[in-house]
C-alpha cells in the first residue's frame, strides 16, 4: 500500500513534466514557424526594394498556417520522450518526409517515381534534420528549467532561447531568396516594362490588353517556368486583375532572352 501510494504521484507528476515539455516544444516550433513564414514571405521585399514584389495575401495566410502547423506538430513529436534520442529521430524522420514530399510529390505525373527518390533519401534527410529536432527538445526542456528559476538566470534562459528560435525559423525562411536565375528574370521583365512607357518592346508588342496598361503600376512574381527546363515564368500583377506572363529563358552559355509575353484579362 505504501509503494502503491508513493508510485501514483511520481508517475502523476511525469505526466505533467511530459504534457508541460510537449506544450513548450509546441509554442517553440509555432514561432519558429511564424518566423520561417515571414522570412518566406517578405524577404524578397526587403532585399529587393528596388523591385515591385507582388505579395498575395492568401498565399501569405496559407505559408504561415503551413508552417506553423508542420513546426508546432513535429517540434511537439521531438519533446514525447523524456530521454529525447527516440522522440528526436522520429521528429527528424517526419521533418525529413514532409520536406521530401513537398519538394518531390507536387503531382500525380511521375508520382512512383518520386515516392523512389523519396524513399531513397529519408534517411539521409532524417541525419541533416535530427540536430534541429534536437533543438526544439532542448529549448523545451530549457523553458521547464527556467520555471525554476528567478530573476536574471530565467531572464537569461527566455532570452536566448527566444533568439535560437527566430533563427531556427529565419534559416529556411530565407531559402525563398531569389535565386541567380531568378533575380536575372524580374529584373529583365521589370526593366522591359520600364522601357514599355516610350516604346513597345518586341516581346510585348503582341501582347494583347499591354498598351491599355503600360502606364499603370504594377507587381512582380517569379516560378520556374512550365513552358521551359531553362526559363522563369514572371508574371506582371495590374491592380484591376490584368497579368502578363513572361518566359525569360536563361541558357548558361549564351544571353538570356524573352519569348513573347501573353496577356490575361481578369
């Protein structure tokens, strides 16, 4: 009776430190992910002032629902285990599937053979991505030390493991960059579109609705091309619904050059 009665609290008491550990973990990843969608989301602005970004809002809604939700669920998976090594690798080997299938399975054309590679790299993926798994146990069971703690020392804790989180957040945030390619493309468009204000530039002189438009602001979004292994699609955003696609396609060995650019009306 005694040991019944000393056991119930002890495993009362490692189910909160259990529930309490998954919460901060849940909380860490939730803002790494908000960090990472605003990283995605806005760094194109910030490191491009020059250039007109196109920002969709929805879009942006939906890549911070994304993200949120993938760093609060596999950050949570990280922190089941007290010990951490199996709730980590199983954490990595889910961030390491949900990369792969993002990148890889973006369709039902060539799906078998995308869910080969995928196989084929999971584990390797789940070795890259077991340190980060590890961080999110660490920040949690850092935040359940800091419950201990006073003053300055949990000040200390709470402000370094904020930090560790933005960054977290901020590295693949930053993977969204324009690329070499990229950056080329919209500023090929933007500057053609410049030029448009005096004359017609020859990609543009068969686009239909351009000339009704070619004084009005416009907004710049890239993604690699659909019509071309080589090219970047830019599309050119007018605030009453009107777009322009542009294929700037960009061999390695010669100047890059533009197809005709198609009109769309709203």
């Amino acid at each position: 009776m005694t040991n019944e009665l000393f056991i119930k609290p002890s495993s009362e008491a490692r189910q909160l430190e259990k529930r309490q550990r998954i919460l901060y973990a849940v909380l860490c990843g939730f803002v790494a992910g908000t960090s990472a969608a605003l990283a995605s989301s806005f760094v194109n602005l910030v490191l491009y002032p020059d250039l007109p970004i196109y920002i969709s809002w929805p879009q942006v809604l939906g890549v911070w629902a994304l993200w949120t939700g993938a760093g609060a669920a596999l950050a949570g998976v990280a922190a089941i285990s007290s010990e951490g090594w199996s709730s980590i690798l199983l954490s990595a080997l889910l961030m390491a599937v949900t990369v792969l299938i993002v990148n890889f399975v973006q369709g039902i054309n060539n799906l078998f053979l995308n869910m080969l590679v995928l196989m084929g790299l999971a584990l390797p993926f789940t070795a890259i991505l077991t340190p980060v798994s590890y961080i999110f146990f660490w920040l949690a069971r850092r935040f359940m030390e800091a419950r201990l703690l006073t003053g300055r020392e949990r000040s200390r804790i709470v402000i370094v493991n904020v930090l560790v989180i933005l960054v977290v957040g901020l590295l693949p945030g930053l993977y969204s960059k324009f690329n070499g390619r990229a950056e080329k493309a919209v500023y090929m468009v933007h500057e053609m579109l410049q030029e448009g204000g005096q004359f017609v530039p020859v990609p543009l002189t068969k686009t239909e609705g351009f000339i009704e438009h070619r004084d009005q602001s416009y907004t710049l979004s890239q993604e690699k091309s659909v019509f071309s292994t080589v090219g970047i699609d830019v599309t050119v955003h007018y605030d009453d619904g009107y777009e322009i696609l542009c294929t700037v396609i960009l061999y390695s060995d010669s100047e890059p050059r533009m197809n005709p650019c198609k009109g769309f009306s709203p």
